[in-house]
C-alpha cells in the first residue's frame, strides 16, 4: 500500500476560529455576550460542528468561556491584557523592523516614506479603513523579499 504525502491543509473549524476572533478582536462580539453556534453556523452557510470546534479552540485561548445549557461567552478583556498584547507586538515588531532595515533598498525605503506620509493622512482625516489598508501596506512592503 502507497502512502501517499497530502499537503496542510487548514481545517474548516480553524478558519471558523480566525472569523469568531477576528470578530472579537473588532468588538462586534463584546465582553459578556454569547456567541450562538447556530447564528455562526448560519452566517458562514455551514454546519454547527465546525464552529463548535473553533468554539472549543477559542475557550482554550481563553477568549470565551463555556457556560453549561447557555454557550459560550465572550470574556471581557482587560487593560492589563491590551498593555501585555501590545508590549509583545512591540518586541516582536522592533526586532522584524531591525532585520529589515539590514536588506532594504533605496527604492523599498522611498517606498515606505511615501506610505507613512499617506497613512498619517488617513489617521488625520480619520479614514480608518484606508488607515488599516495603508498599514497592512507599509508592513507587507517591509516583508516583502
């Protein structure tokens, strides 16, 4: 018998898990509030197994509690976790920044400069969505090969 190699593939309840704590994270579902299995099932046009599992994964990130015979609820986050979360993005950030900065060329940086100048734009004028777009910019031209 052959055995054959299948390439990773992400499952189904692992892509439910990004969708429920993208939302979260967002605040469309906040602190306190329950995250139905079936309204999730319903908006993704799937069944409830997958999103029990990704239900499941996110209680043991600690981002949801389970409450006997009443679901799972979102746990509320509080200051101590933003400052904890944003000090370790702010390492991490520091050291890919540093590593960058040893390949950039002169165009990637002109670049970069261009993109800043826009997104300080975006905070000033308040365009959120173009501040969020400019900035996944900025971050994937610095990663960029």
């Amino acid at each position: 018998m052959e055995v054959r190699d299948f390439a990773a593939r992400p499952q189904l309840s692992d892509d439910v898990a990004r969708y429920v704590r993208q939302r979260i994270f967002e605040g469309s579902y906040g602190a306190g509030e329950y995250v139905r299995l079936e309204q999730v099932a319903a908006e993704l046009g799937i069944s409830v197994t997958p999103v029990r599992e990704a239900l499941l994964t996110l209680r043991a990130e600690g981002l949801l509690v389970q409450q006997p015979r009443r679901g799972f609820m979102v746990v509320p986050v509080t200051g101590r976790d933003l400052a904890d979360v944003s000090g370790v993005q702010a390492f991490i950030g520091g050291e890919l920044a540093a590593r960058a900065a040893t390949r950039i060329t002169d165009e990637q940086l002109s670049e970069l400069k261009a993109i800043q100048a826009e997104l300080e734009d975006a905070y000033t004028g308040d365009d959120h969505e173009g501040a969020v777009r400019l900035n996944h910019e900025f971050h994937r031209t610095i990663n960029a090969p």
